[in-house]
C-alpha cells in the first residue's frame, strides 16, 4: 500500500533524514520524504504496519505528520504555501521591529550615534541590558518553533538545523542573562570594574539578528518554494470549476466534481474543457497547448477525444464524459510531477548520508571550539562567540534545498514543455545513457502508411475501383491506406459479394462472380499466381522502404500498389541532433531487412533491428545491455511495454491520453522526436545546477567553519561575528533558491535550430498532435480571408479593428488595408461570418462582406 503525508517542522536535509530514518525503522518498503513540499509517501505493507505508526514514528521525533490532505494541488498546496509564506512575513516583520532599535541601542554608541542618558556609562549600564532584553524578548517568542522544533529533536537524539539555531541563539541569550546578573551585583557592591566588564559582553543582539537573518532566508526560500511551482500551477488553474451538463435535453450549471462518467458536456466557444471525453456532437478548433505544449490548435469532430484543460476556440459542441476526477489526464499530469517531487535523485542520497551526520558532528565541533579556546587561556566571551559562530555558520539549509528546489523547478518546466518525468531518478539518469533504441512505426515515422506507387496493365482508375473494392473490408492499415487514396481521388468501391481475410497473407474476394487475391508475395505463390514481372518491381520499390501490395486474380497479377510509412518531416534532423550530442542512434522494426535498411540508411541511422516482433522487442535492449550500452527505448508505451520497463530509462512518445504511464519513465505529450533532445537537454541542465548548488553548499561549510572556529585568529587575528554567520548562511540558502529558479528559464538549444523552424514552418503538419491511438492526425489548418470595411480612414481606425478582429477565438491575426478598405485575417477552422460582422460594427464601422482568398 502507498500513502500520502503532510509533515510540518522540517527545516532542512537532517529534518528530512531524520524523518525518513524514523519511518523506515517500522519497516517499511519505501519512504521518500520531499523537504520543498513538506510532503512523504511512503510504501508499506497495511497487514503489519498501520497510518498511526507512522504518524506516530514522526511525531516522537518532534515532527508533526497527517494523512495528505485530498483537496486538490490547486485548493490545498498553494494554500499552504501561502500560509507559509504569511506566516514567515510576520515573522520577519515582528523580527526586525525590535531587531533594529536594539541594535541602535547595543551598537549605536560605538559608532557615536545618541542614545538617552539613563541607558548611557556604567551607571545606566543595568538599564541599558535590561532593556536590551526586553527588546529580544518578542524576537524569541515570535521565531520559538526554532527552539521547539530544535530541542524536541536533540532530546530525540534527532538534531536538526534548528537544534544548531537554537543553541546558538540560547547560549547568546543565557550568556546576555548572566551578564546582567553580574551587574546587578556589581552595582550593588560599588564594583564598576565588574560592571564594566559585563556591559561590554552582552549578547542579546546577536541572539536576535541570528533568529532574524535565518527567517529572512526562510521567507527568500518559501517565496521561492512559490515560484518553483508556478507552471504546474498555471496548468491547474487552466482546468473550470463550473461546467454545462445536458440533462433531459435540458442545460444544466454543476460543479465540475460533479460530473460522472457517461455525462453529456456542452462546451461552448471559449469554454475550457472540464474532463476527458469524446465528441458525440459538432466540431470545433482546440488549444491544446496547455497539455501538450503544440502551439497550433487542432481540429475535432464526432469521436474525437478531448482533454481536461484544453480551450474550446471555434464553434459548440458536445462530448460524453469518459474519464473523471483523478482520472483525467490534468489529474495523471499532476500526480506525475508531485510523485517525482516525492522522490529522490542518486545524487541527492549523498547529501542525505552527509545530512544524517553533519548536525551532531557540527555540535561536537562547537563545543570543542569552546573547550580549546578556553584551555588556551583566552576569556569566556571569546570562546563563547566563536562557538555560537560554528553553530549558525553551520546550518545545513543550502544543503538540503541543493536538490529538492532543482528537481521541483524542473519538474515544472517539463510540465510546460510537454515532457513528463517519473521520478527524479529518470530526470538525473536520463543524460547518462549512450544508446537511442526508436521503434519505427509512430515513433520515427507518421504510424499511417500512404500510397506512393501504382503499377498496373490495366486501367489504373479501374485498377483502383478493383483494389479499394477489395480492401474497403479490412481494417488492415495498409487497407486504410489504399481506401483513403482511392477516396482522395474520387474512386468509389463496388460491391463485395464474398470477403475472406487469410491470415498473415493477405485477402481474398470475388468481385462481379470473379475471384480475386489481395496480399503478399507468399499468398501469390501459394495460390500458384502468375508474377509475371511484378516481382522484381517489388524488390525495387523494397530497396526504397516501401511495402508492396500484389493484386491478382486467379491466374495472374494486375497490378502492384506500393505503400510507405512515411517519416515525420522532423525525424531526420532529430536524429542527426542526437548523434551530434554523441548518441548512438538504433532502430527496431517488424519489417524485412530490406526495407529497414533503406530506412535506416534514408535517415542517418547508425544501426537498425529488423524483422522483430513486439513480444521480442524487450529482447532486443537486452541484447544492446548485455553488450555495456546504457539504453533509453523510446516507443507508442503500448505494443513496446515490455522493452520500455527492461531498457535503463524507457520514454513513451504520444499525446499522453492513451500512454502506458506505467511502462515509461519518461512520457513526451508530443508526437515528436525533437522532444528526447529537450529531455536530455533539461535533464543535463538540472544536473549541472544541482551539482553547483551541492558545490556551493559542501564548500561554503568546509570553508567558513574553520574560520568560525577561530582558525585564523592566531595568524591574523580574523574571526567570524555570529551575526555575520547567520547573514552568511542566509545568503547561501538565498543563493541555492535563485540558482535553481534558473532553470524556469530553461529551452533546448538544437544544433540546426533554424533548419527545425523552416520545417515547422513548410510542414504544419509537423506541429500537430498523434490524434488518437490509431495513429490518425488531423491539421489544424489556418486559412485566410478579407473583410471589406468602410469608414476607415486613419491609423487609429486600422488599430481599432485589427484589435476588433484579434479578438475572436477563432482568428489568428488580423491585417488592415486602408488604401483597400479591408482587412486580411488568419483564421482557425471555420469562419464565423456573423461574429466577424457584429465585431466591425461594434467597432463602430461598417461592415461590407468577406472575400474567401
């Protein structure tokens, strides 16, 4: 069983470790505990281990755990985050409120700045400390889940980063309290030695500017925490609350938690798409950028799928709901990235191990500080300060947002452009692998053959009708593919009084009493057919990666139709941007080596499997495996399940509504295979700010405690002020936040970056959507026309109805002609001719007809 937590009170990577050790000593499975979100799942087994264990496990080491909460990311998460955030904000506010008046009165005279009589020399001295603590006061008690949270876990022999805080801060404040005690005393026997000695030795201005730095770095970091989650967020926001449900043919307003499974939707132009369904009446344009990242919206009719937080732009229609709730593709999205949130990259385990022993290491290292400087004869507040230094100067909070802030922030992004991963471990490992294993039909090619080729002794419109006639009744793609040329081409198919499908071979049908074969080379020789010389332009059309189809009736061939696969227009510089990038490129396909070798050789490939089933495609990265290749198979997540879960990082290509997820580590929204260069890309991207922040981190330590110890007093006197080593690591944390917000700006770079946008540009086509899981696309198409206008008769009139026609969903843009008196318009699908008409006039011009270009 996996479940879900909230936990509250982690500070840093210790917290983290800390809680994950607690858990995992109750036995469980798996446990990953995600710092950013204050979050953990965890996989245990409910026959021997129950949710208040783990609850309880957490608790006892001064955490606080719930069961996650099943309101929404959009309703729970960023509400918490916002809380957070206020809460630090007030924090940080009441902090420097009293934080700044009581270092003008420590400090200000030191520097000659005025401060009242009474608070002034050794006879205003007590009053003086006095009201300094008075003044630390409020800054203790509004930052106390420092000392809460830090003493629960050194009495749990859990110390954290806020055990280091609030030793520091305690020893400061304690040793500011004695201070005034000894005044006290001092005054109270006329000993001004005494009184002198102390006032100088106060530290309750060090215990507050502590407290205060490191919560204006925890406000820096929960803003951060923000942000990070910003693209994920604007996807969610995208999705309605309300929708427009027929009943009884009757309209109805509902909640879109509401809807059930079967329920009729009516969505309206402009309308978002409040869950999954399928088309059952009407057409339109969609949007679908938002869940694929395609910039060009795509054209749905009856039987089409739509998707949750797509955008209706052209016309009305209805759609029968078919997945809700947790089961729209908005949901699997969101559940994808939070679960690669919750866990960890390989490389984030090194710094928990570090972690799980940092804190208690940094404590013996203070005291030891304290206990050196003190045997070597210097005095109490000497050592005192430097102790207090290496405590804050040692705060592991760089440390512990190092990953988690990069992997959240990435996870986002690739949210945004369309690639999803399974879990960290895919987003580190993804760049580390060497071989590119692509299975063929819809990954390198457009999954529909096409006709290219016609040979025949007969009439070839009467060699259509025959062929068309014949294969209207199969199913068989390469069917399709003759059907839908023949339809192209305004053939129509007759009668079929007898259809007869022959397994693995082809057809067989009578046509007007006659009997005719369709299918293969091993159906003519079985059935003892004539090839006459069709054979050997068989083999030629083979040599050039097409597929012929023999047609014949019982004693001869008539004709040969030669079908293709076609690659995608952006295969071949996909492949050539891998190989740039230093990848062995592979292809694995069912069809003959012939065949495959001209695809392979057609695309650049560097080797091809041919000849290979889909049960034995697994077999084929095993091999590559065996041979010491780190393999990525990149394939539909269906037909290629098994070749997917055996390679090291297994990606599935599709629109992501009909995706084996659970097969994949990578899933790519886009028909496209420019998106593994993305992948890859962002996936090198992420580890190199990670391995910065990491190096910031290590080193800021390995560097500054040494010098907060005092290590440099003897040769140059340079030693570490405690408030200046909670500015210090502040700044660090700060930096690790702005150093992974980085990547939000993140975009792939292509070698032949404008060769990709002419093809984009010539082939449209390219920038669609697989459609549905039958490989059928269908363009977006744009179209233009003109729209006289009278009554313009200057810039501003143009601007007014350009900005007119911009607005409607359904165009794209909008070009005035005043020397014309017309406008050129863009537009997606279908022109509303009426909306077009009631924009001018509203505009206040008159509107004189449309001209189609």
């Amino acid at each position: 069983m996996k479940q879900r937590y909230d936990i509250t009170g982690m500070s840093c990577s210790a917290c983290q470790a800390n809680v994950t050790r607690a858990v995992k000593k109750l036995g469980v499975n798996d446990v990953n505990v995600n710092l950013i979100n204050e979050s953990m799942s965890v996989d245990y087994d409910d026959g021997k281990i129950s949710d208040d264990d783990i609850i309880n496990a957490v608790e006892s080491i001064g955490y606080g755990a719930s069961l996650k909460s099943a309101e929404t990311p959009k309703t729970s998460g960023k509400k918490n985050e916002d809380s957070l955030e206020d809460e630090t904000k007030h924090r940080l506010k009441v902090s420097f409120a009293f934080m700044i008046p009581l270092l003008y009165l420590a400090m200000g005279p030191m520097v000659g700045l005025p401060v009242p009589d009474f608070v002034t020399g050794p006879e205003g001295a007590l009053n003086n400390a006095f009201l300094q603590f008075l003044l630390t006061i409020p800054v203790l008690f509004v930052n106390r889940k420092f000392f809460t949270s830090g003493f629960k876990g050194l009495i749990n022999r859990a110390p954290n980063m806020d055990t280091l805080v609030a030793l520091g801060s305690s020893a400061a404040t304690i040793y500011g309290i004695f201070s005034i005690m000894r005044m006290a005393y001092g005054l109270g026997f006329g000993d001004f030695d005494l009184v002198n000695t102390y006032m100088h030795s106060l530290y309750f201005e060090s215990a507050a500017t502590i407290l205060t730095l490191i919560t204006l770095g925890k406000y820096f970091e929960a803003k951060s925490k923000g942000r990070t989650k910003a693209s994920l967020e604007n996807l969610i926001n995208l999705a309605p609350k309300k929708a427009t449900r027929i009943v009884d043919g009757k309209q109805e307003e509902v909640d879109v938690d509401q809807i059930n499974k079967g329920d009729i939707i009516l969505i309206r132009p402009g309308d978002s798409i409040p869950v999954d369904g399928v088309i059952v009446e009407g057409s339109s344009v969609i949007d679908e950028s938002a869940i694929t990242g395609e910039s060009i919206p795509v054209n749905k009719s009856v039987d089409d799928q739509v998707v949750t937080a797509t955008i209706n732009k052209d016309g009305s229609f209805k759609f029968k709901a078919t997945a809700v709730g947790e089961d729209t593709t908005l949901a699997q999205i969101i559940n994808l990235v939070n679960e690669a949130n919750e866990t960890k990259a390989p490389i984030a385990k090194m710094a928990d191990k570090i972690s799980a022993v940092f804190v208690p290491v940094v404590i013996v290292i203070s005291i030891l500080t304290f206990v050196i400087w003190m045997l070597l004869g210097y005095d109490f507040e000497f050592a005192l300060n430097l102790m207090i230094s290496v405590l804050v100067i040692s705060c592991p909070c760089a440390l512990g947002l190092a990953t988690p802030m990069s992997i959240m922030v990435s996870t986002g992004k690739s949210a945004e452009l369309g690639l999803l991963f399974k879990n960290a471990e895919s987003l580190e490992n993804l760049h580390k692998v060497d071989t590119i294993l692509l299975d063929k039909t819809g990954t390198i090619t457009e999954g529909r053959p096409v006709v290219t080729d016609i040979e025949t002794s007969m009439d070839e419109r009467d060699f259509l009708e025959l062929a068309t006639s014949i294969e209207s009744s199969s199913e068989h793609p390469l069917s399709t593919a003759i059907t839908t040329y023949a339809d192209e081409n305004n053939i129509h198919p007759v009668k079929v009084h007898e259809f007869n499908a022959l397994s693995g071979k082809g057809i067989k049908a009578i046509v007007d009493s006659k009997t005719y074969f369709a299918g293969n080379l091993r159906l003519m020789k079985e059935e003892n057919i004539d090839l006459v010389d069709y054979e050997s332009v068989a083999e030629k059309y083979a040599s050039q990666g097409k597929t012929s189809m023999y047609f014949s009736d019982e004693r001869k061939v008539l004709g040969i139709i030669a079908v293709k696969d076609v690659a995608k227009n952006t295969s071949k510089i996909a492949i050539d941007e891998l190989k740039n990038l230093g990848y062995e490129v592979t292809m694995v396909t069912g069809d003959n080596a012939t065949t495959a070798e001209a695809i392979r050789s057609e695309l650049n490939i560097d080797k091809k499997f041919a000849e290979v089933l889909p049960q034995d495609k697994d077999k084929v990265v095993k091999e590559l495996q065996d041979t010491g290749k780190k393999v990525t198979m990149v394939g539909d997540g269906i037909n290629d399940a098994p070749a997917l879960a055996r390679s090291d990082i297994g990606m599935a290509i599709g629109n992501g509504t009909d995706v084996a997820i659970d097969s994949a580590d990578v899933v790519l929204m886009r028909n496209s295979l420019l998106d593994i260069v993305s992948s890859i890309e962002l996936s090198k991207a992420t580890i190199k700010t990670i391995k910065q922040n990491l190096f910031w981190a290590f080193f800021y330590n390995v560097i500054l405690i040494p010098v907060a110890a005092g290590l440099l007093y003897p040769s140059f006197g340079i030693t570490l002020n405690p408030m200046f080593a909670a500015f210090a690591m502040s700044v660090s944390s700060i930096f690790v936040c702005i150093n992974s917000l980085r990547l939000k700006g993140f975009r792939p770079e292509f070698k032949n970056q404008k060769e990709i946008e002419k093809i984009l540009d010539e082939n449209p086509e390219e920038r669609k959507i697989n459609e549905n899981n039958k490989g059928e696309n269908k363009m977006a198409q744009t179209n233009k026309l003109l729209v006289n206008v009278d009554g313009m008769t200057c810039n501003h009139c143009k601007a007014n109805v350009e900005k007119a026609l911009k607005e409607l969903t359904f165009v794209e843009n909008a070009e005035v002609n005043l020397d014309n008196k017309n406008a050129e318009v863009t537009y997606f699908g279908t022109a509303d001719e009426k909306a077009i008409e009631e924009a001018i006039n509203e505009a206040g011009y008159e509107y004189k007809g449309i001209e189609y270009k």
